[in-house]
C-alpha cells in the first residue's frame, strides 16, 4: 500500500496492505494488528569518504522482496512497529508497555520475534544440502604431474569406464562402489582411501562451470568443495571452459570449444537489460533454476495471467486465514511479482553515472525472491522440496497436477495444455486393431541420432577427440549432431513394437504394433525433446544435438482418423486364467488362487523404465506400474500424476500381502471412479484374470470395492444376471487410461480445446549439463516481437537465441 510495510493480524497470519487489511477487517471483524515497516539505508560514499544516508522502504510484500543482498555491510536497518485499531486506524507505537495490557505486549512480542512461514519452512527444505567438507582448505595436493584427460577415463585398477572418482590428492582415476550413488563398481576409490589416507574425491562427468558432485571417504558422505577450482586446475581441468590444458595453462594458439553454456546463455554478448512488466527476474534459491523457467514461460500465456494476475483481488478477499497454504493465493502473489512491474525498474541516472565513475557495475536491485511458493509447491515432494537440480518437464506436470486440484473460478487456465492422443494397437497376425484414448499435456518427441545430416563431421570429429585423449591434449572444437526437426517428427509417428503383446483375436501372445495421433490439438502446444538418457551407472546423460525447430509448426497429418472402414476391431476379451469348476471353492483352492494373482503383479520393467526416462523417481515408477496392475506406461503415468504429493511417492515399494491390497480398495490403488463407479485399476485387475467387464464391476459393487471380496463374490455368482446399467455403457466409453483424471478434474467449460494444428514458436526453456540431475535451466520467450532471455535475475534482450539447442518448447496455436 502507499505506507508500504507489512499489517499481521494479531489473531491470525496476514500479509497484505492497509486496502487488504481493511477488507479483511470488514469480512473477520478482527480490529487489533501489528504493521511491521523496515526502512533501508543505503551508505552511499560521499565526496569525502564518508556515508550518504539514502532512505527507502522496504516493502515486505510476503516474500516478493527484493531480491538484493541486504545481509550485506552496504545497508543498515531501521524497523518500526505500530499496533493499529480499525476501523479508525488509530497507531500505538511500540514498544509501549504502559497503554497496553500485558496480553497485548507479550503477543506483540511473539510476533515480532518470530520467523516467517517460508523461514520456518526453509530449514525442512534445506535439511539435504551439503556440508563444506573439513578437508577442503587443507588439502594437500602432490606434485606429481599427473593431467587428466577431458574424457576416455578408465580406472587404473580394472577396465570399467563408468562411475569414476578423481582422488583430489593424488589424482588417481578409479571406480566406486554401488553404495555411492546407485551404480555399479568394484570398489576401488575406497581401497585407494583406505592404503592413502586421500580424503577427498570428485565424480568425473560431474564437473561443470556450477561445481561437481565431491565425496569425502573420511566423513562418509557427500560433500562441498569450497576450492574444487583449485583443486581441479592442479590437475589441468578448467572447470570454467570444461577443457583442459597442458600444464593448467591456456594455449592462446588454441581455439577455445563453444560450450553448451556460453551458447545458451549467450555469453560474450552485451545484452540489453529489460525492464518493466512482464520483464522482471527471479532469485536463484539454490538450484530452482527449474522452477524460474518454468514459471516464466507460464506467466507469459494469457489464461495463465487471468486466472490468478486477474482475479487477484477475488483471490485474496477470498484467502483461508493462512493464505501461505493456499495455491491459488502464492500463484496469483507469484504472477503479480512477475507482471506488475514494480520489481523491474531501470536504474535512476544518478545509480549510472556513479557505476561509471567507480568503474564498477552493481547488480540493481530487481526481481522477486519466490521463496514462500517454492515452499508451498514442493511441499510433502521428496524432490522438489530438496535443493537439489530437477527435471523443468517433471517440475511442468507437477505444477499442472496443482492447477487441477486446485480450480480458480470457472476458468481451469491448464485446459490450454490439455489434448487427447488415440493409440491404435493392431495384431500383426490377425490384422485387427484396438483404439483407445488418453489425456496428455507434452509431446515428447525422440531424437533421431540416425538421421544425422553430418555423419562424416561427426567421425571426423570423434577421431580428432580420441587422439587428443591419447596425446594428453585439449579436444577439438566440439562438433553437434545436427537431427532435423522432421525426422524427430516422423519417429514420433512411425509404429512401435508392443512387448508381451496378447492378442485377444488369437487368444494367444501375438506381435503387436501401436501408433500414436492426436485425437484434439491444444490451444498450446508443449514439445518435449527427449535429450535424456541412462548410462550404464542408471545416471540420466544427456544427448548433445542441434535440431532445427521450426518457428511455424503444421501437425495436421498427425490427426487421428479413428476406426477407419474395413478396419476389424480386436475382441474385449483378457488373457483367460484356469478358473475352478465348483463355484464353493475351499480356502486352500482360493489361497492358491491368490497366489497366481501375485504372480499376475509381478512388475513390467519396459515401462518402469519408459517413466524413469521421463525424470521420475525410480522407485516411484515401481510404484506406478505395480498399483496399476502392468496396464502400460499411460497408465501408470497417470498413477503418477495423481501421486506426486504423496510424502512416499518416491520411497521403496513394499508389496503388501494380499488381504492387504483387497482391503485398502481404492486408496490403495488411488483411483477415483467415474460417476462412483469402481476404481478402474481395480476392475482392470479382476479383467485380467480373465473375466468379463460386467461382472467384475458387478463384483466390485456388490462388495464395496473390496477386491478380495469381489473375488470371493465372483466365485460364488457364476452366473450373475445381467445389469442393465447406462452407468456401465458411460465407462466402457472412458475405458482408457485416463477415465479418472477425467472425473477427477471435471470442472465447468469445454475440457478439450480442439481446433487446428498449427502453431507459432513463441517460448523455448534450454537445459545445459549432462543430466537432469545438474546443470542450469534458461528461458526464452518472444515478447513484444523480439526475442527475451530470462536468466534468473538477468533479464534482458536475446541477440542469438539458440533454438536449436532447446529441451522443452511452446506453440501456439496460430488463429484459422
């Protein structure tokens, strides 16, 4: 508000101005509160040496502060406090113990004295990060010449290639073991500890500009590195460059390699800041880089910045008394920062002649610190919550899950993402063909290595690295596989081989085939380039490509045709199992029975790994296929979808016994059923056993949808008769993967926004590193017809976007 400062209400926690406040008054009655104003002085130098005082408020909008460094000695504080009556807005200055009653003091006193929510919350996020290890500034490195290769590492004890540690004080090469970091190895880095005494050791393919992943086998955990730039240029690496060189020293009759990091971030360009809405930075907290582009890319579309920038007043009128848990509030506080403005100003005349004068550039003080809504997204999420680097796709289909559990008003702003995709399965043998549909939200495209317009580049270069590994000399100019956009496209449509496919035509294990078109086109169109990869260490690696993305993309021709004439359509029948003849089975036929249903969970590893390729929690992918009952990567997608907040998604799975999956019924399974239907995962559990549709809901009905029941129920109806319900016709129509997001989400408006298939580039977020799991995410967007690059804090006017060198793109779609 105009008096700037923060108002909390002496009953319950509020962070709003006076005109907030007022209302809030109105609708609670509450009249007592607590302004909080911090004013700033900023010692400015004088002519004669001394300090300017420069005021200026601070206003502690939530957590929207600005996000310079006021823990530094270039500022002093001055807080004020004031007890405030409504509705009059009669002021007592505090501290005032002799007009105020006791209980006033001491809950003034409480407050004032207490931490922020996001302060609270902090530590619990934080609780992982890393240690700087004791050994650090002390290390004792040997002189012995040894320079290490940029790449061609191999252990000096056995040959493997994979999971290789630097030992910081000799420089030896060796494997790890598997309790390191999940991979394999023969243990060698930790007997070269145990005859050295060498603490410290570094993961080579780790290493980037941002730091490296270091391991002190003396504390027995992983640890920082405050000087691993020194300690790696003992060594010849440069961490900067990612290169090294002979004898630590640059070769100036050498061409440096453009990294993956100068081209993204468009290094060595003066680049014209921005400012103004629309324009304004975000704080780094600790890699949330992630979480930075993520935002900015969704702040920049329309419905996204109606639905909460729009509705902002509504929104808070209408905030619980604790609006630091509430979505829809930190979502709108989140857009506000980023479109109003007021956090993205230009520097005053004066601030710029001073920086010239001085020879000295300060950061402005710009840009919003989204700690509170880190805090409230990421919480109850094993990764997430962490400080730990993450998946910018993981990260998008987690905040959509958040926009759909959580409407604002009658407009869903994720509807835009939102498309169906027809899979068509057809038996090699019989011919016939099955379609179904799915709800997605990203295309993710393959990258075609095969179809490389520089192969001969490409050997010539890999020739050239491996001499300079061989010779101990820096790499050649690094030379990218250049993939065209429309080969990625044709391997995105071209057919796949179903495994373990079971024709129901032929009532047998059959070669099956499954293509994939979109049912609908989305208003927005989210394309997912799948640079990521394992390695033989389950570490996800990244592919170094260019692709040519268009500006102007046409998918018409991927439209699904549906079930097309001549076309026979496969049989609903499930794989049969033996069932007993005698309806009244005994316990122990019925105990058997249970135990062939066991073995029917057993986990399909293919599409464990489909999902784990898409940055989730390998454990939480076990999960999702074994709850999901082996129905398929869709499937068990969606199981994860629904999940993500859960505080074990990513824990072990633990396989219950029997009784317990019957009697967890649908929590356990975690499925909502459409119009209170059965869970589906539960009537597709008791289909794969073999019987019918009917009978399984019937089943699942009559016992309240406890499976072991409905089995028992099943065994003792043999024939039940038919129930003529128009509830079953509606689910065999939502027979696919995605029935129950569909119910789940119901809201009011179209649920697909169809329309046609082509789209205009207007947002590209690029990732640089070698995997998911390190290195930096930036974002691009097309605003006001130029290209702008979002670079946390750094805002400014893109002069060479890399568009090619993307992880994650955004269409729109262009008008008819």
């Amino acid at each position: 508000d105009s008096e700037g400062g923060l108002y909390v209400c002496m009953n319950t926690f509020l962070g709003f101005g006076r005109e907030h406040i007022e209302r809030h008054y109105r609708k609670t009655g509450q009249c007592v509160y607590l302004h909080l104003k911090r004013h700033v002085t900023e010692k400015v130098p004088g002519a004669s040496g001394g300090a300017l005082p420069k005021r200026r408020n601070a206003k502690l909008f939530l957590d929207l502060e600005i996000s310079s460094d006021l823990n530094s000695d270039d500022f002093e504080y001055e807080d004020e406090a004031k007890l405030v009556i409504f509705p009059d807005h009669y002021e007592i200055s505090l501290p005032n113990i002799e007009e105020l009653p006791a209980l006033v003091t001491i809950a003034c006193d409480a407050l004032l004295s207490a931490k922020s929510p996001y302060r609270k919350q902090e530590p619990d996020s934080w609780e992982e990060e890393l240690q700087a290890s004791k050994h650090a500034k002390t290390l004792v490195q040997l002189d012995n010449g040894v320079r290490i290769p940029p790449s061609g590492w191999k252990c000096s004890r056995c040959e493997l290639r994979e999971n290789l540690w630097l030992n910081l004080s000799d420089g030896a090469v060796l494997c790890g073991k598997w309790f390191f970091d999940g991979s394999g190895g023969h243990g060698h880095a930790l007997e070269h500890y145990r005859e050295t005494g060498f603490p410290l050791a570094v993961k080579l393919g780790t290493i980037t500009p941002d730091g490296a992943d270091v391991y002190s086998f003396d504390e027995e955990e992983p640890v920082l590195d405050p000087h691993i730039a020194k300690h790696l240029a003992h060594f010849g690496i440069d961490m900067l460059q990612m290169q090294v060189t002979e004898n630590g020293l640059r070769d100036n009759d050498i061409k440096p390699r453009v990294s993956e990091w100068e081209v993204i971030q468009e290094a060595g360009v003066k680049l014209k800041p921005m400012y103004g809405p629309g324009y304004t930075g975000m704080k780094n907290l600790g890699n949330s880089c992630y979480l930075n582009a993520v935002m900015q890319a969704i702040f920049s579309i329309p419905e996204f910045q109606r639905a909460y920038v729009g509705n902002l007043p509504r929104i808070f009128d209408y905030s619980p008394l604790d609006p630091t848990q509430d979505f829809n509030t930190q979502m709108a506080k989140l857009g506000h920062g980023l479109l109003s403005g007021q956090y993205s100003k230009p520097p005053m005349k004066s601030e710029l002649i001073e920086q010239v004068m001085k020879e000295e550039h300060k950061p402005q003080h710009n840009g919003i610190s989204p700690r509170m809504f880190k805090a409230f997204i990421s919480k109850g999420h094993p990764e997430f919550s962490s400080n730990r680097q993450q998946d910018a796709q993981e990260f998008f289909l987690h905040l959509i899950n958040l926009v759909e559990r959580n409407p604002v008003g009658s407009e869903n702003p994720s509807d835009v993402f939102r498309f169906l995709v027809e899979e068509r399965t057809q038996c090699c043998q019989s011919r016939k063909v099955r379609y179904t549909d799915r709800v997605d939200y990203i295309m993710q495209l393959p990258v075609a290595m095969e179809a490389a317009t520089n192969k001969d580049e490409l050997i010539a270069y890999e020739l050239k690295r491996r001499e300079a590994e061989a010779a101990r000399r820096p790499l050649p100019e690094l030379v990218r596989a250049k993939i065209p956009f429309s080969a990625c496209l044709q391997a995105f449509s071209e057919p796949s081989n179903v495994e373990d496919f079971w024709s129901s035509a032929l009532q047998a294990k059959s070669a099956g085939v499954k293509t994939s078109r979109f049912a609908s086109f989305p208003e927005y169109l989210v394309v997912q380039i799948k640079k990521f990869t394992f390695g033989l260490d389950w570490i996800p690696k990244k592919l170094d490509v260019s692709i040519d993305m268009p500006d102007f993309l046409d998918i018409s021709h991927l439209r699904a045709r549906g079930l097309q004439p001549g076309e026979e359509e496969l049989p609903d029948i499930a794989p049969p199992i033996v069932i007993p003849d005698d309806p009244k089975v005994d316990e122990m036929r019925l105990l058997c029975f249970r135990r062939s249903f066991l073995v029917a969970l057993d986990i399909e590893e293919s599409s464990v790994m489909q999902l784990a390729e898409m940055g989730f929690p390998l454990e939480a992918c076990r999960k999702a296929v074994y709850y999901t009952g082996n129905l398929g990567a869709e499937v068990a997608f969606n199981w994860i979808i629904a999940h993500m907040e859960e505080p074990d998604f990513a824990e072990p799975l633990v396989i219950p016994a029997f009784g317990e999956v019957a009697s967890s019924g649908a929590a356990a399974l975690g499925a909502v059923g459409l119009d209170n239907q059965p869970p589906e995962e539960m009537v597709a559990i008791i289909i794969s056993m073999g019987f019918q549709r009917n009978l399984a809901i019937q089943a699942l009905k009559a016992t309240n949808n406890n499976l072991e029941r409905a089995l028992e129920w099943i065994f003792s109806h043999p024939d039940p008769e038919e129930e003529n319900d128009p509830a079953l016709d509606t689910m065999d129509l939502e027979n696919h993967a995605n029935a129950n997001i569909l119910a789940e989400t119901g809201s009011e408006g179209p649920r697909i926004k169809d329309g046609p298939g082509r789209y205009e580039l207007f947002g590209f977020i690029s990732h640089m590193g070698t995997s998911t799991m390190s290195g930096h995410y930036v974002c691009h967007l097309r605003k006001e017809g130029r290209w702008v690059i979002y670079n946390d804090l750094r805002v400014c006017a893109s002069e060479r976007p890399p568009k090619d060198l993307g992880y994650i793109y955004f269409y729109h779609r262009i008008p008819s």
